[in-house]
C-alpha cells in the first residue's frame, strides 16, 4: 500500500512554522525529529489526565500510568525484536545508554591490558565512556581503521583487530556523519566468535529502518527517543536478559531495589534493576506513541521513502562544482541512509549553515560530535549536514540545493 507522505507531513504542527518569513524546512532530523501531534497530544494527555507516579501507587490514575509505562516498553521490545520488557532499559538517551554498559559491564569485565575496540567512524557517545573506562583500568582503546575514500569501514583492519581478541566491540550501526550502514550483524558473528561481546550504537538507524536485536545477535543496542519522533529525555538500551542478569546496578536509590537494610540491598528484577528513582513517565509513554506512529507507516516504507530522498539529493550533487559530498555515493545507496555531510570549496560550513538558515532551511555543521572523523575530511575541520526523516519532500531538497546556489553565487564559486 502507498504511503501518503504528504499527509504525513501534515502530522507536525512545527512544519507549519515560518523561519526568516520562509516556510521551514527542516533538514536536521539526524540531530533531533521533530514530534508528530499524536506523541505531542500523548504527553499532554498524561498530564492532563492520569500524571502520577508509576509502580506504587494502589489508585487508578497511578495503575493507568504505570500500564501505559509498561505498555511502552513492551512496544519498544516488539520494534527491534527483543526478548520481552525486561530486556528494555529506560535511560535519557543513547549516550547515557552506552555509559551505563561502560560503568556497570566494564567496571565488570575490563581488566588491566583488555583491549576495547570502537572505530574511527564513532559519534563521541560511543568514543568518550570507553577512554573513561579504558583509563580507570589500564585497558587500550583501539580503532577501526576506515577505507581511504573515507565511507566505510576497513573490513580487512576490522577483521584483523577483531582476530587479536578484544574483549568488547563497540561500533555504530549508522554513522551520524557519513550516513554509512555497517553490516552489524557480519561484525557481531566475528566478533563473537573471537570472545569478544558487541554493543551496536543504533542511534542513527532504529528510527530509520526495521532493527532485530535478535537476527543482529548483540549483546547491547542503544538509541535515543528524540530522533525517532519521541520526546527528549528518554532512551532504551537493549541488552540480553543473561547478561544484565550478570551486571551491577548503574545507580542506586528507589525502584532498582527489593530489599534495603542499614548496610545492604538486594536488587529489583529486570528491567527495573537499571532504573533508579522515579522515571521520565511521559518520554515513556511518547516513545510508545512514536513506536505506534513508525509502525503505522512501516519501517520498510520509511528506509524506501528517505533512500528515494537521498539518491535525489545526491544526483543533484554530484558533479556540483565546488560542493563535495562525503560517505557512500549514489551507487551504494544499499549502504547509504538520509545523512549527507558536505562541504562548499572555501566557504565556512557555519557560514554555509547560515545562508541556509536565511532561507528557512534548517540544516547542521560542525564536527557533530564526531571529532576524529570529521578533523580528516574537510581542511575547516568541520562539515555541514542534511539528514531526512518522514516528514520530508523532494521540494526541500529543492530548497536546501536553492541555498547552494546562493552560497555559490554570493561566494563568486563557479
Ligand atoms: N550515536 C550516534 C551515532 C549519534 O548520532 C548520536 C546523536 N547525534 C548519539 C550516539 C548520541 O545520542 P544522544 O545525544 O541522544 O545521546
């Protein structure tokens, strides 16, 4: 059946907001999505009508928040095939997600001389709590090389990385900067088969395409809410029921207990053990409701519709003359998603970012968090970024390739 995306669209109160007197476009959705009414109206729903706390409360307004909670989680563990709610941790975000495996599961399992592999293609999310970690215990970090074009990982390094037996891999499955898919579930077999255990970044890939944690193989998936229509503030790592079971709490306080005495604890079944203090009740209850909103239009329509966009976007840019576009071109769209970094021969990408913004064309530059990236490609040390969701047309790419025209124009670039 065809998706209308054009009604779709209609769905996001924001995209009827004027930026600079232009109607806005927005073209920054790798950073964050923009929320459709049904997760906006859900919120405010809770609030309106049942907001308590979860889990303790013997009246009705709180048993209807903690279903709705539980609801969400059970949602969550259908949309990338996990085992069941208790494998669904709630955290702020991808990030905080990918801390909590660092702290609990490294404080575990890294011991002096480990070996922790990561790649060079990694948001600071998935670099940052490693060093952390790998200092602590006097483990090496190492890294992934990637191929000299700069698009995908070096799978002859990889293998040979992986074949020297680290004891964690932690790679993205999606690059925020390049718009790569690696093929996480070939990297997770040799990891596996070398002893080490796998944590895939899904930030950039669970709201763009169908992920099964169990045909992955993983023992931890992390994102984040926001970038998939959700609120801010909530965020899912999946892990394997056995190997949370074997973990120590994250953090400490109410909820994540059975039992307290003056000088100990015993711990709350899964997933409660990870989540201390009260939760963000109405990001859980959004999340469900963007789950929902996903799966009514189908991941497989969605990946269709953003890789229709992107090989629109990059027909007309290759061969632009003074642009570069950097990651996997238009003959690998396969292992391409909506995220297009690119550069504008000697002009600044903040400026170019500006100019952008003059039209109403809300796009992204920096280094994106993606520091050891990102220094290598551009002579600016920086890049500026389109990436598209849903909500999408091929009339913004118009608009985004309008405002090229401009940079070029004011910038005397032929
Ligand atoms: N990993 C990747 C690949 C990302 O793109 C991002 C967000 N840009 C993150 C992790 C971190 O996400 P958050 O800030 O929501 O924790």
């Amino acid at each position: 059946m065809a998706v209308d995306f054009e009604r779709i669209k209609r769905d996001f109160p924001i995209l009827n907001v004027k930026s600079h007197g232009k109607p806005l476009v927005y073209l920054d959705s790798a950073a964050t999505s923009q929320k459709p009414r049904q997760v906006i109206d859900a919120v405010s729903d809770f609030y309106s009508n049942y907001n308590a706390n979860i889990n303790r409360g013997v009246y009705e307004i709180s048993e209807k928040a903690t279903e709705a909670y539980s609801n969400s989680k059970n949602k969550v563990s259908s949309f990338i095939n996990a085992g069941g709610m208790e494998e669904i941790i709630y955290v702020r975000n991808a990030t905080e997600a990918i801390n909590l495996v660092a702290m609990s599961w490294g404080d575990q399992n890294i011991k002096k001389g480990d070996r922790i592999l990561i790649s060079e293609m990694e948001h600071h999310s998935n670099i940052v709590p490693w060093q952390l970690l790998a200092k602590k215990k006097g483990a090496a970090l190492e890294y992934i090389k990637l191929t000299e074009d700069n698009t995908r990982l070096d799978m002859e390094d990889l293998k040979a990385k992986v074949e020297s037996g680290p004891k964690l891999l932690s790679i993205t499955h999606v690059s925020n900067v390049l718009g790569t898919i690696n093929d996480v579930k070939r990297i997770t077999e040799m990891a596996h088969k070398n002893g080490a255990a796998v944590l895939i970044d899904g930030a950039q890939s669970a709201p763009h395409m169908a992920v099964d944690v169990k045909d992955i193989g993983c023992d931890f998936f992390a994102f984040s809410g926001h970038k998939m229509l959700a609120p801010t503030g909530i965020g899912v790592l999946y892990g394997k029921s056995e190997v949370l079971e074997s973990m120590p709490p994250f953090l400490g306080g109410g909820d994540m207990i059975k039992t307290v005495e003056k000088q100990s604890a015993t711990w709350n079944d899964l997933p409660w053990k990870f989540e201390a203090g009260t939760s963000n009740i109405e990001g859980g209850i959004g999340l469900g409701v963007a789950v929902d909103y996903l799966n009514s239009i189908g991941m497989d329509n969605i990946t269709a519709h953003e890789s229709e966009l992107t090989e629109y976007a990059l027909s007309r840019l290759d061969g632009m003359s003074g642009v570069s576009v950097f990651g996997p071109g238009q003959k690998d769209l396969d292992i391409k998603t909506g995220v297009i970094a690119f550069a504008i021969k000697g002009v600044h990408p903040h400026d170019v970012a500006s100019i952008f913004d003059n039209e109403g064309v809300a796009i992204r530059a920096g280094h994106h968090c993606a520091m050891p990236l990102v220094v290598g490609l551009a002579p600016e040390k920086a890049v500026a970024r389109m990436s598209f969701y849903i909500y999408n047309r091929k009339e913004d790419i118009d608009r985004a390739l309008k405002a090229i025209e401009t940079i070029k124009r004011i910038f005397k670039i032929n």
